[in-house]
C-alpha cells in the first residue's frame, strides 16, 4: 500500500507544480488573438514546463506518466495548430517540451495514431510538404538539432509500431517515416553543423535498431547505405572527425541489422544451391511474392560492395581516431557479414591492414583481425595475397613526386608484415618479393632525392681544422646527418622504411635477407650497390636488436641464428673497413657508400665496446682523414664517428682517444710519407693530431719531420703541396712553444730580455762606486806595467803558456818527457782541467730550431700565402729558441738576408709580417743584430722606412684635402701644416697664466686614414713599421744619428702612442722632450731665475733656420 501510495504523491505534486503554468499556456493558446505578442510569453511557460519535466524524469520519473503528458500535451496541440502565426523559437520550445513528454511521459505507451502525427509534424517542420520543400520555413540550427532529438526519442519509443502504415493507406509501410529518413538524409549530407549531423545519423541508428521488421529495413537500406556513402566518401575540409566516426559506427549499424550472417544464413544457403544448380529456389520465391529472396541478396551485395569501395578510401584519412573507427567497421563486417558479403572480404582485410595500429590490435576486449583470419581460412589467403600486391608495387609508388603516397605504401607493408608475422605465415615467395621490392625502391627513392644545398663549403672546412669542439667531453653532435635523402618529406619516407626494416619477420629472416644484400653488394655499383649496403647494414641492426627478446633466448635454434648473424656482421665490417682503408681524396668514389662504411664502423665500436680497441690500430687513421675530404657531409660523418667510437671504447673525448692511440696514426702518416703516397687529407690529419695532443707529441716527431723535408726536397716546385706541409711544420712549431721541456738538459736558462731599461738617478753611493771602480781599474792597468818592464826576452818560448808555481822554472819538452818516465812513485802533476761539453738540446729544441733554419730556403717561394705563414712562423718561434744565444744567434744569422729581403716583397701582407718577423728577431736577439741593422740603415733600410713614411702621407694627405686638410696632416708626419685648420694647443706657464699658442700638426685619426680608414695598404704598412722601429730602439743597440733619424720619423706618433715613447725615452729622454717641445707638443718652460745670473730669453720659432742638425738642432734666434 505504501508503495502505491508515495509515486501517486509524488504525482500529485508535480500536477500542483504544473498546473500553473498549464491553465495560462492553454488560455493563451485558446484566446490569445495577437500570436507574436503572446510568444515572449508562451515561451516562457513552455521552457519552464521542459524543465519541470526534465528535473523530475531526473529525479523520479515514476512519478511521470502519459496521463500527464496528454494533460501537458493539451495546450500544445492547440498551439501547434497555428504555428505559423508563430516564431520559430516557439516552435523550438515546444519541439523540446514534446521531447521530454516522449522520453518521461508516454515512453512506450504512446499511441499509434499520435506518434504517427508527431512523426509528420517533425519530419514537416524540417523538410516542409513533399513537394513543396522550396517553400518551408527557414529553421535555424538549432531547431533542425531539436527536430532530429525528438524524432529519435519518438522512434525509439514507438518501435515497431511508427512503420505501420495508417488503415487508409495501401502502402506496406509507413510512407511519413520514409519520407523522414530522406529528410534527414538531405540534413546530414549538406548541413554545415556537425550537431545537426550527429544527431540525424543518431535518428538514422535508432530506425535500425528500434524497428525490428527486416521487410522495412531492407526496404530503407539502399537509400541509407548510398546516403551514408556519400557522406563518408568525399568528407570534405570542413566535416570533423566526430562525424566521420559517428557515420562509420551508423553504418556498421545499419549493414549489420540487414546482413547479418544470422539473418540471412537461409539466403546465403539458397546461393550456395543455386551455383551448383541444384535447385530451382530462387525463381519459387520470387513467384511466391517474397521480397528477401537469394537474390536480392546478390543484388544488395553488389551495391554495397560499390558503396564500400567509396567508403573505404577514408583509410588514406591522416586521424587516428578516423582509422581505428574503420578497422572496427572492417572487422565488424568481416565477423557479421563474413557470409553474406563475401565479395567485400578482399577490400575489407585490406583497409583493416592499412589502418590496423597497435592499441586495436593488441586489445583484449575487441576482436581484431588477426584472430578473424584464424577462424576463417580464406582470410589469411587473402593477407597472403594484398601483401604480395603491395611488395611488388613498391618500387612503382615510389617513383611518384609526392612523399605521401610513398609513405602510405610503406606503412601499409608494415601492418601488413606485422600480420604476417603474428599469423605465422611462412612464404618464401614473399620473402624474396620482399628483398629486390626493398633494394629496388630503396634505389628508386636515392635517385630522386634532391641532397640538400651545402652553403659557404670553404669556411665550413676550414672551421673543421681550427675548431677544437670534437675534442670536448661530453659533445652533442653524435647523431648522424640523413646520408641518402636531403628533404625532410623523404626523411619522413626513410623513417618509414627503416620501420619496416625492424618488423621484418624474425632475426633469422633478417639476417637471410642482409646475407643476399651482402652478395649483391660485391657485385654491384651506382645506386643499386648503396641500396644494398645500406639495406644490409639496417637488416643487421634490426636483427641483433631482436636478437635481445625473451623469445629468442628460448628458441633452441637461437644459438645456430647467433652464428650466422655474427658470420653475417662480420663480412659487413670486414667490406666496410676496406672501404674505409682505401678513402682517397683523389678516387672517385660515392661519398654515400663511404659514409654509411663509417656508420658500420662506429657501430661495431658500439656493440664491442673496449674490445674494439684493438681494431684501432687500422681503422683510426684513416677515418681520421675523411676530416680532410671536399664533401662537407663526409667531414660531418667523420666528426660524428670519431666521437661515437670514443664514448663507445671507453675515452672521455676524441683528443684523448687520439693521443692514446697517436703512435699507430704517426706510424701511418709517416709510411705514407716514406712512401711519397701525400695526399692534402694525410697533412691535415697530422696537423689536427699535433693540436689535439699538444706538445706532448713534439718530440716524437723526428721520423715525420724528416720525411717532410724530404718530400720538401722532392716536390719543392709545388707550391701548394709546400704550403701544406709548412702547415704542418707550423703547427709543430705552435704547440713546440708551449712545451714546459723546451729549455736545455740539466741547465737552469732565464729568460732572454734584451729591453734597454732607464738608468737610476744618480746618489753618493753609486757616485763612489764608481769612483773605486775606477781607481781599481787604474792599479790593475799600473800593475800589468810595471810586469811587463821587468819581463826579459830569452827566445821563443819553451813551453805553453800557463800557470806555473812559484819558484820553478820551467822545463823543455824532452826534460818533461824523461820525468814523465821516471819514478812512478812520485807524485804526477795535476792534470789540467778538461772544458766539460755543453749539455745537448731538448728533442723538441732541436726540432724547432731545424724547422727554422728550413723557412730561409722557401721564403722566396711564388706563393705569398706560404712567404707569410713563414714569416709568422718565425714570429712564433723566436721567444722559445731565444734562451740558447749559442744555437739561437747562429740561426738569426741565417736567416736575417731572406727574412730583411722581404720588407721590398710586392704583397702589403707579406712586408708586414716580415716587419712582425724582424721585430721578433730584435726582441729575441737584441744588440746581435746591432751591426747588422746599423749597415741595412745606413744602405737601405733608412731610405726605405721614409719612403713608407711618404706613401703614407701622400695617400692620407689626398683623403685630409677631401676633409679641408694639408699636406701635413699625417699623424705620423713631422712638417708643421701651412694652411692654419691644425689644431690650436693653449700653452700655459707654471703659474698657469697663458702664454701663447701653437699650431699644431695633429688631427683626429678619423680624419688621415683616407678611404679605407686604417685598412688602407699604407696605413698598414706604416703601422708595421713603427713597430719594427720600436722594437729597434727598445732591444738593439744604435747610433746616435740613427737614432735621430728614427726620433724624426716617429715624432709626432709620441704623444699618442705609449710605446714608442717609452721605447724613446729610455734611450734619450731630453732629445725626445726636444722634438715634442718643436712640435709645441709639450709645456711651455719660463726661463729660470737667480740672483746675479741672467739666462737667455728661449723662443719658440717655425722658420726653419736651426743651428746643427737632427732633433739637437737649436734656433738661431736663441743663440
């Protein structure tokens, strides 16, 4: 009683809760005249009654029933009535309002005849009049989506029943609910709202699953596969991808309602029957009247194999989720309608194999197709056979210009080996298809790659030399560069290949295949050769990477498979290394087939790991000089192998792995050397391996060093040869400076610094030691006098000279030899002291100074590159040689005619550096080179360094008249400007009281290096040569007038450049304040003051009438 009790409660309130909105909506419905104006109105009462409604269905929908829903119902209809007079948002609230009273209300009880009506008025309201569809109203759309839910609630609850046709009419079927599958058919196929299409194909799978009469479903199938094909076949940019997977899912539905194998299992009988003719069964039925006969299902079969065929092309979709929703649809067709459509399983099995991905495939809950082709034989005969197609159709794909279809195609194969391999299929005939489909395709693809452009070629080769970044720890570049395609749409395509490389059958598949790719490797060349050595290699790889799965340890046969894959690797390392051994700069050679060589190699560094050690000693080397190859990517390849075999054999970098192998590489260097077999590649080798280890290999470079002097001998009439193996001399002498051994055996040697330093002021005490020193100077010469008187000449001498004590006499030749034969007892003389040698250079000492002595015999060289990287060589090395005076001062005197020889080269650069060169030499050998300079100054070296002087002036005097200057407007010039736009110099006194000005020569730098600024030939040269001129005043002694002469070149630059006036001063610091003081470069000085003595009157003059010469010159005013 309690039970019947609470819903007819809860029914009763909601009445009470509805009632009050019920009595105005049917007030307005019956007397409302002004329909618009109540609209606002009735749409107000009629949301709220939905969600009344709604919020009790949610909550007790016990409590509703259709007694109620006719009560709610009864305003409606009027109002439904009239709705044209209506807006269409009234439409809409209601259509929503009905909705609610179908799903909660009437549910399953509603009437034939009703439902029928709302059926109309829904299928109306959307489509319009059949016939009149041009005049309908236009809905929005959202009221087309409100439409397509309440037709789907009302078919849902009337079932069955909606299909009947009404007891006037004639027709088998309701003709409202056809016409409202082809409304909604239009809807979905052209609607632009993917609401609106959603909830259409939601009303399309609800005919198909409420009606349960298999008359009207087959009878509405055909126009719902062509309208569901049509949606699915061409989706256009903007159809989403919901809709796609919810028009798959309807058309699962649909197919499978019809076709079920079930359902038809009399129909495929009665086909079966009639292919062996048999029977007669088909014509009977037909003669009975029955419509779902054997051969409609033939018929129907074919249409839909043709509206597959459409739907299908969705497997070329690029989402995910579109395609694992057609390998459902595949397989779902292939398990329900396995029987029914056996002339789609061919299509189906392969959509299924394109789309298949790993989550579906290896789901436990859903079928998928390997289990399928288990169950039914044909199925796995038709893999067999799509995978053969495709094999053999490889090649063809991948001669399109797109990168697409080439990846579609090879992902299909990938899928479909990955079948193959889950089902278990042994077929030497695909095997082989699949090796010539590989390396054909494979070549087909090199051919029509396009390798990238390599930019700025030289400055990327030289950055490889003077870069030390692949001998860091620790380096990120160990990834190698794409070798046989450039773009990135065929890096793509070489991912997917390399993709179904490692799904190949198993290991032992693999390593068959790499075998057959080894043999044709021999035997081939061009493209065809790469394919199949960059095939095997890959084949390897994959094999050895299944090798670690836990199936293959519990194979028995896996020890038998392990074999031949290291027999298999073995031969691959062994072709690979000979192709590395025989690199050579000048064969012509595929850069593709040497780099993938080097790949082989750092990947059998990478599996031995410290046991490739060993392999070192033949491999290093000549990996090292793929660093010196023209191609860049080679150079990168090379970069990259060096690094990977380094962390793979246990070396914290490159360098350290080179030097701990450097003996076998300057073995190798040095063989080839011996052998004059040179090449540009082998010199730069050498040169990074000196700059890699440092100056730890200097001294073990004996062998090489005399091997290039030797080919220096033999090929000295080439220039560029020359000027390579003077690189690698260089580089010896660069890292030679640095060595902490450079000084001599056994000796503690200072460093050499010949700088002149100024003298102290003088005080008492050096005053009187200068006086003692002269006084002891005065007796020893008073001692050596009087000596010399007493000596009384007795002949020529008897014996040598030499100390002799006191109070013997000394004795002839034969008396000395008699005593020396006399007693033995007696006590022998001392002998005298014997000049011990002086202890031997240092290896890398003598290196060094032997490289030196070399440059004066190619310092005449027609290569100017090669007489300046001398020069510079000469620059490096002094410093280090200076500290032996006794081998050092020999090897300046050597070289000092070709390196002064040089200052009157035609190429600016190289005078320049030849001044670097001499200022070097000056720092290291300093007052040595004293007569030597006093004679080059005196013949042409003065003359010279004015003619430097005047070019420079002439050429920044052109640029000064351009700016309003004059002829003196140099900084380095020493004649005072005429044309009064120098620069005024306030001179004040002591007191700082202003005296006078001066006019003087200088000018900002800006305004005298004339068009090129300080990068003009000129300026250069004079820059190099004041430091030359520095370096001889601040290290060599020199003249007084040569001195002069060098003050009056470099007057001017005093003030402004620190150097040459300490350089200056140190020598003469009054003739340097007298050519500054000339200038008006310096404080005007009163004249002093004493009492009794007057001082003469000093003035400054610019007439040029001076008393003497040089920069002691005095006016003539002043005297």
């Amino acid at each position: 009683m309690a039970t019947v009790t609470q819903p007819t409660t809860a029914r009763n309130e909601f009445f009470k809760q509805i009632k009050p909105l019920c009595v105005p909506l049917s007030q307005l419905a019956l007397r409302a005249t002004d329909k618009v104006g109540s609209a606002k109105e009735i749409i107000g009462l009629v949301e709220n009654l939905t969600s009344a409604w709604e919020s009790q269905g949610a909550k007790d929908p016990s409590a509703l029933d259709e007694k109620l829903a006719e009560y709610v119902f009864f305003p409606l209809s009027h109002i439904l009535r009239s709705q044209d007079q209506y807006p269409v948002r009234v439409s809409e609230a209601i259509i929503r309002l009905l909705r609610a009273l179908i799903r909660y209300g009437w549910k399953a009880k509603i009437s034939k005849e009703l439902s029928q009506q709302l059926l109309i008025f829904f299928t109306f309201l959307v489509g319009g009049l059949p016939g009149q569809e041009a005049e309908r109203r236009e809905l929005p759309e959202e009221t087309v989506v409100e439409a397509y839910k309440a037709l789907e609630a009302l078919i849902t609850a009337a079932g069955t029943a909606i299909a009947a046709p009404p007891p006037s009419s004639q027709e088998s079927i309701n003709p409202a609910l056809g016409y409202s599958l082809t409304v909604v058919f239009d809807g979905i196929t052209v609607a632009t709202d993917p609401n609106a299409q959603l909830e259409g194909l939601e009303y399309v799978r609800a005919v198909f699953t409420a009606i349960k009469d298999d008359l009207v479903l087959a009878t509405f199938l055909p126009g719902t596969v062509s309208a569901l094909g049509k949606l699915l076949s061409t989706p256009q940019q903007r159809t989403q991808r919901r809709v796609l997977i919810k028009g798959l899912d309807v058309l699962k539905t649909v197919l499978v309602a019809v076709l079920d194998d079930f359902k038809t299992l009399r129909l495929v009988k009665g086909l079966e029957v009639a292919k062996r003719g048999t029977s007669k069964e088909p014509e009977q039925e037909v003669q009975l009247g029955e419509v779902l006969t054997p051969s409609w299902l033939k018929a129907t079969a074919s249409q839909v194999k043709i509206a597959l065929s459409t739907v299908l092309k969705l497997r070329n979709h690029e989402a995910e989720d579109v395609q694992e929703a057609l390998y459902r649809f595949c397989v779902a067709l292939l398990n329900d309608c396995h029987a029914s459509l056996p002339d789609c399983q061919s299509m189906l099995v392969e959509s299924a194999m394109i789309v298949e991905s790993e989550e579906v495939s290896q789901s436990t809950v859903e079928t998928g197709l390997h289990e399928l082709a288990n169950v039914y034989p044909e199925l796995g005969n038709s893999v067999k056979s799509i995978m053969y197609s495709w094999i053999t159709g490889l090649p063809r794909l991948m001669q399109s210009s797109e990168e697409r279809p080439k990846q579609l195609a090879i992902r299909k194969i990938v899928n479909g080996n990955k079948l193959i391999t889950t089902l278990k299929v042994d077929s030497s005939t695909l095997e082989d298809a699949m090796g010539s489909a590989l390396r054909d395709s494979l070549a087909t693809l090199i051919l029509n790659s396009q390798p990238p452009k390599v930019l700025d070629e030289i400055s990327s080769e030289a950055s490889y030399w003077t870069n030390t970044a692949l001998a860091e720890s620790g380096s990120d570049s160990r990834l190698y560069q794409a070798v046989l395609v450039g773009g990135e749409g065929q890096r793509v395509t070489m991912a997917e290949l390399n993709s179904l490389i490692n799904r190949i059958g198993s290991a032992s598949q693999q390593i068959r295949l790499a075998t057959e790719m080894l043999e044709f490797v021999r035997d081939s060349e061009g493209v065809e050769q790469i394919a199949a050595y960059w095939l095997s290699f890959e084949l390897i790889k994959a094999a050895k990477k299944q090798s670690t799965d836990v199936g293959d340890f519990l194979d028995a046969s896996a020890f038998e498979e392990g074999d031949e894959e290291s027999m298999a690797f073995e031969e691959l390392y062994q072709f690979s290394s000979s192709v590395v051994a025989f690199h050579s700069d000048t064969a012509e050679a595929d850069w593709r087939l040497e780099a993938i060589a080097l790949e082989v190699v750092a990947f059998a560094a990478s599996e031995s790991k410290t046991e490739f050690r060993g392999e070192l000693i033949d491999v290093l080397y000549p990996i090292a000089t793929f660093l010196g190859s023209q191609n860049p990517r080679l150079r990168q390849h090379a970069i990259v192998t060096l690094n990977n075999i380094a962390v793979s054999t246990g070396y914290a970098s490159v360098s350290e792995l080179i030097i701990d192998n450097v003996d076998y590489m300057v073995n190798s260097v040095s063989l080839k050397l011996n052998t004059f077999d040179i090449s540009p590649a082998s010199t730069k080798v050498l040169k990074m391996m000196i700059r890699l280890t440092g100056p730890k290999l200097i001294p073990f470079l004996d062998d090489v060093v005399v091997a290039i002097f030797t080919a220096l001998d033999n090929y000295h009439g080439y220039p560029s040869f020359v000027e390579g193996l003077f690189a690698v001399l260089s580089e010896v002498v660069e890292q030679g400076v640095r060595s902490d051994q450079l000084l001599l055996e056994g000796t503690d040697t200072k460093a050499v610094d010949h700088k002149k330093t100024p003298s102290g002021a003088p005080n008492m005490a050096s005053i009187l030691k200068l006086l003692d020193e002269r006084t002891e100077r005065a007796r020893q010469r008073k001692a050596e006098e009087e000596e010399e008187a007493n000596v009384i000449v007795k002949g020529h001498v008897k014996a040598p000279w030499g100390n002799q004590e006191k109070g013997k006499t000394s004795k002839s030749f034969i008396e000395s030899l008699e005593e020396g034969l006399g007693d033995e007892d007696e006590d022998d003389p001392p002998p005298a002291e014997v000049e011990k040698p002086k202890p031997s250079n240092t290896p890398t000492y003598a290196l060094l100074s032997r490289i030196t002595t070399l440059t004066q015999h190619y310092l005449t060289s027609p290569t100017p590159t090669l007489r300046k990287s001398l020069l510079d060589l000469v620059v490096t090395v002094s410093p280090a040689l200076a500290p032996d005076e006794s081998a050092f001062l020999p090897l300046v005197n050597d070289v000092w005619p070709v390196i002064i020889s040089r200052l009157r080269d035609p190429e600016p650069y190289v005078v320049i550096s030849a001044c670097k060169a001499l200022a070097s030499l000056c720092a290291a050998a300093g007052d040595f080179l004293a007569s030597r300079f006093k004679t080059e100054w005196a013949e042409t070296l003065g003359s010279w360094c004015r003619r430097r002087f005047d070019e420079a002036s002439k050429a920044t005097a052109h640029a000064g008249g351009k700016r309003g200057g004059g002829a003196g407007d140099y900084p380095g010039g020493s004649g005072l400007g005429d044309n009064g736009k120098g620069i005024v110099l306030p001179i004040r006194s002591a007191s700082g009281e202003l005296t006078r000005s001066v006019t003087s020569t200088m000018q900002p730098a800006s305004s005298a290096l004339g068009g090129l600024g300080k990068f003009a030939q000129a300026v250069q040269i004079w820059e190099a040569v004041v430091g030359l001129l520095t370096a001889v005043v601040a290290h060599v002694r020199i003249d007084d007038d040569v001195f002069d002469q060098i003050l009056d070149l470099l007057g001017d630059l005093i003030p402004r450049h620190e150097a040459v006036r300490q350089a200056m001063e140190v020598v003469n610091a009054d003739a340097v304040w007298l050519a500054l003081y000339r200038r008006g470069m310096v404080e005007w000085r009163p004249e002093p003051e004493m009492d009794g003595v007057v001082f003469a009157q000093m003035d400054l003059v610019r007439s040029r009438s001076w008393y003497g010469s040089g920069q002691f010159a005095v006016p003539i005013e002043s005297l």
